[in-house]
C-alpha cells in the first residue's frame, strides 16, 4: 500500500509531503504523483515560492515557507492539493494512505 505523509509545522501549516508508491497500480500512483507534480509547479511559478522536490522512487515537496506575505496563496494551494490526495484516497483505498505528521515540534 502507497502512503502519503502531509508534514505539518506546529500552527498546522503543510510544510511538505512524502509519498511512497510501493504496490500501487499505475493509475492511483500517476493520479497522486500528477497532484504534487501540479502543486510544486504552482508554487514555483505562480507564486515564486521555493519548492525542493523529487519525483523519484520516493517522491518529495519541501515547501519554503518563510515569506509571510504569501501565507493565504500557499495555503489555499496546499489545501487543495491535501483534498485532492484525499479524493485519490477515496478512490483507491486499497492502495494509498493519506495522515498528517507535525514535523520540527520539540517538547
């Protein structure tokens, strides 16, 4: 089963995603990777927002977030592509997991 990791910062804003494609079909794993391909392309260039990512065995987005200015554009953006990952999960739910993690949170 594939999974998706949304990471969260502790005000609950996504700061990256993870994805594991392991034993997913071809058209769940094109439906979820096709999402973060358009998310970090939005990103980058609609917003000029510097995004790191690879699209590999393991496919990653690490978002910059330190430009406050664009708070409301990046969320709105991240908030959709969360949805829309949720809605591949609705229609494969043998094969991808979506969960949120807090990242960089120490006690």
């Amino acid at each position: 089963m594939g999974e998706v990791v949304i990471q969260r910062d502790e005000r609950g804003r996504i700061v990256g995603v993870t994805m594991q494609a392991d034993g997913m079909s071809a058209p769940a794993k094109a439906s979820a990777s096709n999402m973060l391909r358009a998310v970090a392309e939005s990103l980058t260039d609609y917003l000029h927002v510097a995004v790191e990512s690879s699209f590999e065995d393991e496919l990653i987005l690490e978002i910059d977030r330190r430009d406050q200015h664009l708070d409301r554009e990046i969320d709105a953006i991240l908030a959709t592509m969360g949805s829309g990952l949720r809605l591949v999960e609705r229609d494969y739910p043998a094969e991808l997991m979506v969960r949120d993690a807090t990242v960089g949170v120490e006690v």
